[in-house]
C-alpha cells in the first residue's frame, strides 16, 4: 500500500504490516489514482532538445541552453507556471526606473542528479535549479567577484539607498488561472492576453475557476552562504510584477544597501514555485530556521505556505 507520504509492506511470517511515513513526499498519482515513486532525478530527452522531469508531483522542463527556453513547472492537469531569465538590472524604486546591467547569455546547463547548473549566466553569476518533490527551486549565485565588479549605481543616476539589484524573467503561466497576491487580485483580463500588476514580497497564489489553489510563489529570501556556515543571514527579496505589450515580467532582487553590508561570501537569490497537494490536509514539517536564534520546530498542520491552521508546534530542543 502506498500514499504521497508513506508505504506499507506486508510480513507473510506475521500477518502484519509495517508502515513508513516520510514527512516529504514519496509518490505521486498517475490519473487513474495508482501511486508511483518520485524520481526526482533530471533527464536529457532521447532527442537532447530540453532536459525534464516526469515522475513526480509535477513536472519540469529545462532548457539545454538557458537562454532556448523557458523554465516550465506543469501539473498533472497541465496548468502550468514558466519563466526565463532575461537580465541582471538595477531598479531605483524611488524614481520607478530599472537599468539593464547585463543580459542573460545562452549557456549550456549541466545535470547534477536533481539539478541542473548553468554556469556564468551572467558575469560571475550562476544560476541552478532543482526539482525538489513539491517545489522548484531556483538558486541565482553572486559570487565575491561579481558583487565586486557590480557597476556603481550613481553611474545611472541612482542612489544606493533606494536602489535593488534584480533580476528580471519574463513569466507565462495558464490563462484560466487567477492570480492572488493576498487576497487581492492582481491578473486583468485584456481582451485575450492576461496582464499582472502588483508590487511587494506578498506570496502569490494561482487558482482555478473553481477557487482551487493549484500553486504559489513564496516570499522569497536572499542569503550568504559560507563553507563554515552554511547559512548565516537573510533577507526579504523585494519583488515586481508588471506586464509590457503583451508579456509579463517579474522583477525580483535585495536592497544595494543589504548587499554592500555582507561579507564577502557568496550571496543566494532563492525564487522557489511551490506545488499544493491536493490529497493531504494534514501533514508534518521539520523547520530548522535561518536564523541563529531559531530553535528547530516539528509542526503538523496545513502545508499551504503559512501553516496559518497548525496542530501542534513544538522545539525539537525540549526531547
């Protein structure tokens, strides 16, 4: 017996049965409801034109070349988020001006297991996805030599302490899916073309007709990452939604005055498109926290993002 979170094996010596529960997910559906393993591991196509993801919750395509192709997330019933990345910017949001700093160049991505890594996208900067069981992750790398080598800001008229480093992906998503930032809509119907409009770190939902959430957009956070810690600060990234013609775009990036204030180390841009399970209510977490100050917590309630209906929260520290 098998379900997205456990499996059971039977004991022919016994008569009993043995159950394992994973608080990450084990199976995924077909459409006639028989479960199957997650292979979360990424694959060239027989014809080498993407790399993809199938057996699993969702699945996931990635460009050959990072510049071919959108990055695409797509449920079972092909709703479906997807983005490229276009350019590394500036964006002055005083003035509401952004300034390109570089494009994004066509580099040829190579497979790690669940990962896909495309190297020197932009000057110094590296860019890799992963295919996590219920979310796709995109993990953009500043390295020390880019952060050094980034241009100065009053060079375009920009002052530092209103200015963001971002970078900037031109986002298609299902046209039947509204668009919620909150509880506020923020996807207009213009005749056949869907346009977006918002600004701020708010998650963002996508629903069905049918008010089903099928996926979000977290908050997302920047990081700096050392090899003595992994993890020793974050920072709310900032992020843009706006349309031009008839395309949307979405800016997203930390605070020039954040970046100047860390140490030399590598900086993360963390974006993640998160998967809602539509079988599960209830399930369980293990959250260790970014800070040094949070304690490690086991919380069961509803994964939607928030746990805004949790069961039980506990400090692992207390066992």
């Amino acid at each position: 017996m098998r379900s997205l979170r456990s499996k059971s094996y039977l004991n022919p010596k016994n008569n009993t049965v043995t159950t394992v529960i994973s608080s990450s997910y084990l199976h995924y559906p077909d459409r006639a409801g028989m479960m199957h393993e997650i292979n979360p591991y990424i694959m060239c196509t027989s014809d080498n034109s993407h790399y993809r993801v199938t057996r699993g919750l969702y699945e996931a395509s990635f460009p050959v070349l990072s510049q071919d192709e959108p990055v695409t997330f797509m449920l079972k019933d092909s709703s479906l988020f997807s983005s490229k990345l276009m350019h590394l910017a500036y964006y002055n949001k005083s003035k509401k001006q952004i300034v390109t700093i570089e494009e994004a160049l066509n580099i040829e991505g190579r497979i790690n297991l669940s990962k896909v890594h495309y190297q020197n996208v932009f000057n110094g900067i590296d860019v890799e996805y992963q295919y996590v069981d219920s979310k796709l992750k995109q993990n953009i790398y500043l390295s020390p030599s880019a952060r050094s080598n980034l241009p100065d800001p009053n060079n375009y008229g920009f002052s530092a302490n209103s200015t963001a480093l971002v970078v900037v992906s031109e986002v298609t998503f299902t046209d039947t899916l509204d668009v919620y930032a909150g509880n506020v809509k923020i996807s207009v119907k213009d005749k056949d073309k869907i346009k977006l409009d918002h600004e701020g770190p708010d998650k963002i939902k996508f629903y069905d007709r049918k008010s089903k959430l099928k996926f979000y957009l977290p908050a997302d956070y920047a990081f700096v990452s050392s090899k003595s810690i992994k993890i020793k600060s974050k920072e709310p990234m900032w992020r843009k939604f706006y349309n031009d013609g008839d395309r949307n775009y979405v800016i997203t990036g930390v605070d020039l005055t954040w970046l100047y204030a860390q140490e030399q180390d590598t900086v993360v841009l963390d974006p993640t498109v998160h998967y809602i399970d539509p079988f599960m209510d209830v399930s369980i977490k293990y959250q260790s926290g970014y800070c040094d100050d949070s304690d490690p917590l086991l919380r069961i309630g509803n994964d939607d993002g928030d746990w805004e209906r949790s069961l039980l929260k506990f400090t692992l520290l207390w066992l």
